[in-house]
C-alpha cells in the first residue's frame, strides 16, 4: 500500500514573514496529520524559518530547485547541503516551469536528480507534456523521454528516493484538470515503464503523483484512480482554507 503525499508547489509566492503566517495555520490543522505525506515547498528565501517552524511536526519541507554541482562558484544557485542544512527532505526537480521558461533540459534534471539522492533528498520529479504534444497524440512519448531522460543512470535502491509528478502543462494554473480517467490513464502507463525498466516491485512501491489545478473540489475523484497517489498543488496550497481540505481529504 503506497502513502498518498499532498505536496504544495507555492512558486515565486510568500515573502519569509508570509510563509510564516501560512504555517502556523497550516500547523495548527495538520500538526499530527496520519495516512497520509503533507509535504510544503516554499521559495528558497523561507526554508530556513520554515524549517525552524515545522520542527517536530508530521509537515515535511521541501525546495522547488537546486544545483547539481555541491558548492562553488555558481552565482545565483543554491545547493542540496543549503537545503537539508534549512530542514528540507525532499526537492522538486523538472517542474514545468523550469523546463519552458528557464530551458532545463533532461540533462540537466538527471544531474539534480543524482546529487539530491546522493545527498539524501527525496525527489518530486515532474514530467508533463504541452497542449501541442497532447493535441498531436504525443503525450506518452514525451512523458517517457522525460521520465527516463531524467532518471538514466538510477539503481533501484536510488528509485526509492523518488516521487513522479504527472502534470500536464496545460493543466497547470489555467483551471483546467486532466480527467480523473486522462490522469489515471497515463500515471497507469508510467508505472508500467518504471517497471520496464527497473522492476515490478519498485513499480508498485513508487509515489506517483498528479499535477494540474488540484482543488478541494476535484482531489477525490482523483484519488479514487488506482494509480494515483496524491497530488502537487500549487495555486491551492497559497491559503490554508484551500489545502488543508485536500490534505484532510
Ligand atoms: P496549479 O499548479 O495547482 O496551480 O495548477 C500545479 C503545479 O504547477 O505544480
């Protein structure tokens, strides 16, 4: 039986004193929360209060990027010790967004993947095809590109560090959810490629998650799907009346 995760993608949002305020609400309905992995993923700026915040609870922190390389001179970037050193045990590696606005290749998201496990991180990878692909019968051959691309070279005892996010970009922000079936159908196909390629126990045991307007309205046909194990949110995890009811669900 795999352990549904809700995971908060909160993006460029939440100054450090507002995360701190999310927090406490969030804290407060979740503190003991059980069956299920609450896991909340500030900007960069916040997981060090964050991580102050949650010690002791059932909450699990989380970044929403990281470098591959462990220090030097990388301007700008931060790296897996940063993040564990702030309370972090899991990083969101190949999000969307990253992909098409900052160009992060496949390459690159397989380096990130290997040194946050090295380092002991969890890893949420996301993989997700465009309208376009989608339009064009596209979306199973994109999706494995990414999930392999991003995840050549892993063992099976390093698979076990690692979550798959299923977002269709098409889904993210813009209110429109895949149906429950659509989900379902491809996270199906994903399980059965982990199993291809690495093997059928590591298949079952691994979390796969769907993406893409996730709301307290949608998340139970959702998680009625067999293979659906949770859901990354991100405009509902911004206030506390939006996620706890996914979370409590
Ligand atoms: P959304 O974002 O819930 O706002 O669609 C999800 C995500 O990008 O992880």
């Amino acid at each position: 039986m795999r352990k549904p995760i809700i995971a908060g993608n909160w993006k460029m949002n939440k100054t450090p004193s507002e995360t701190l305020k999310l927090l406490q609400g969030l804290v407060k309905e979740l503190w003991d929360i059980d069956g299920v992995d609450v896991l909340v993923c500030p900007p960069f700026t916040s997981l060090a209060p964050a991580g102050e915040l949650l010690k002791g609870s059932a909450i699990k922190l989380g970044a929403q990027n990281m470098h591959w390389e462990e220090k030097g001179a990388y301007t700008g970037e931060i790296s897996a010790d940063m993040l564990l050193d702030c309370g972090c045990s899991y990083v969101i590696l190949g999000h969307s967004e990253r992909r098409m606005i900052f160009r992060e290749t496949n390459e690159e998201i397989n380096k990130k993947v290997k040194t946050a496990l090295k380092k002991g991180l969890h890893v949420v990878l996301c993989i997700g095809e465009v309208l376009e692909e989608r339009n064009e019968g596209k979306t199973m051959q994109v999706v494995k590109e990414q999930l392999l691309d991003s995840l050549v070279g892993l063992s099976v005892e390093e698979m076990k560090g690692v979550v798959v996010a299923y977002e269709p970009a098409w889904a993210i922000g813009t209110g429109k959810t895949a149906t429950a079936d659509d989900a379902e159908d491809v996270i199906k196909e994903i399980r059965e490629i982990i199993k291809e390629t690495w093997d059928g126990d590591i298949a079952e045991k691994t979390r796969i998650l769907y993406g893409g307007s996730v709301k307290a309205s949608n998340i139970k046909e959702l998680m009625s799907q067999p293979d659906i194990d949770g859901a990354l949110v991100g405009g509902a995890s911004l206030k506390t009346e939006d996620f706890v009811p996914i979370v409590k669900y």
